[in-house]
C-alpha cells in the first residue's frame, strides 16, 4: 500500500534562517507531488505542485521553493524565513491525472 | 482562479445529531472529494466522487454529486464526539491546460459536537 511520509513533524526557525521540509512517496511510481500551506485561517493554499522529477509549477510568487531530485521525494525550501512563512505545511500526492489527493501528516513551522 | 463556496463556516451540535454541509462552484467539476481534519494533522479522504449524480455512503457518511457538477454535499448521520473536525470539500476541473492536475479546495466547515 502507499504511504507518503513528511518530516520534520514540528519546526521552530528564526527569521532569516534556512528551511528544509522533505516528503516521501512509497509503494507507488510516478506520483503528482504537492506542497500546501494551511494558515490559522484554516484554508489550504496551493503552494507548489510537480508532475515528474524536477518539473516543478508555483502556484504563488513567495518565499519558498522546491525541488524534486527522485521521483517520490519532494523538498520545500527558503533561503530566508519570514515571519509570514510560519504554518502548517502539508505535502500530497496523487496519482497521475486522479483526482484523489492523499496528505502527509504535516509540519508545524513557527518562524520567530 | 476558481472558487469553492462551502457552507457553514462552523457548526456546533449536538451528539446524536444529523450534520448537512455542501459546496457549490461557478464551474462544473468532474471529480468532487470530501475531506476531514483532526486538529494537527493532515486531512484525510472520506468520499470520492465521480459521476453527476452519484450517491455514495461510507458508514454515516453520505455524499452526492449534484446533477449540475457544480455543488456536492456531505451529510453526517447520527454525530458522535469524534467527528468534531474541519470537513473540506474539493473539487477537480476536467482536463485543460494542465488545471486538472490541482484540486479546488473548499475553506472547510468547522464541526463541533457536544456530548
């Protein structure tokens, strides 16, 4: 069975600090990868998605960035956190062209 | 881009209680998803929706597919105290210049039972 992975679970950062969130696909090839940000506001905004290996559509102009250097890894990035990055940040992935999104655990960011 | 107008935003109930919520859209989808969340952790799929019309229930969940594959609704029957979460509905555009590849996402109703 297929199961996606995302860590860290809980992240602390200060302002101007790096970021580095990774996420895992296992037990399927070829999977559509997405990074959400979900704010107190309890919305989910699209934030990056990746149809193969370093093909990668940013959905808002921000902060971060990511990457895909295998075919079920999935990386979110910042040079520079901002206070406005802090949130929850869920990773997804589906099956190519299905629509069925299946979510990672997610990872709590609190940028200071 | 495209917009999802789910309703209520919240609800408080009482345990034993049915729950109603829907998501109406400008434009037509063809798969309707139906999501929940337990605070601090990922959503997880409920109800997946493929064809105008359909009708599907998961235990005391039931879920539609409006006719116009603009709104799908969710009913909850008989509300117990683990329920209590935020249920998104999300919708997927049919093929089109890659738009198909990215769900729409309801802002989500918050429920709330009292025991």
């Amino acid at each position: 069975s297929q199961t996606i992975h995302q860590w860290p679970a809980t992240l602390v950062q200060p302002v101007g600090s790096p970021l580095s969130l990774e996420c895992t696909v296992e037990g399927t090839s070829n999977p559509n990868l997405y990074w959400y940000r979900q704010a107190a506001g309890r919305g989910l905004q699209l934030l990056f998605y990746s149809i193969g290996i370093d093909q990668i559509s940013s959905e808002v102009p921000q902060n971060l960035s990511a990457s895909r250097p295998q075919d079920r890894q999935f990386i979110l990035s910042s040079k520079k956190l901002l206070l406005s990055d802090s949130g929850f940040y869920l990773c997804a992935w589906s099956v190519l062209f299905a629509g069925e999104l299946f979510f990672g655990e997610g990872s709590r960011l609190t940028v200071l | 881009g495209q917009q999802l107008n789910q309703s209520p935003q919240s609800m408080f109930i009482q345990e034993g209680e049915d729950v109603s919520m829907n998501c109406t859209s400008s434009s037509i989808f063809n798969t309707w998803l139906w999501y929940k969340q337990d605070p601090g952790e990922g959503p997880v799929l409920l109800i997946a929706l493929y064809k105008a019309g359909e009708l599907t229930s998961n235990g005391r969940l039931t879920a539609q597919f409006g006719i116009t594959r603009k709104d799908s609704f969710l009913n909850i029957s008989a509300s117990i105290p683990s329920d209590v979460g935020i249920y998104f509905c999300a919708g997927q555009h049919p093929p089109s210049g890659g738009s198909n590849y990215k769900l729409t996402f309801g802002k989500g109703t918050l429920l709330t039972v009292n025991p």
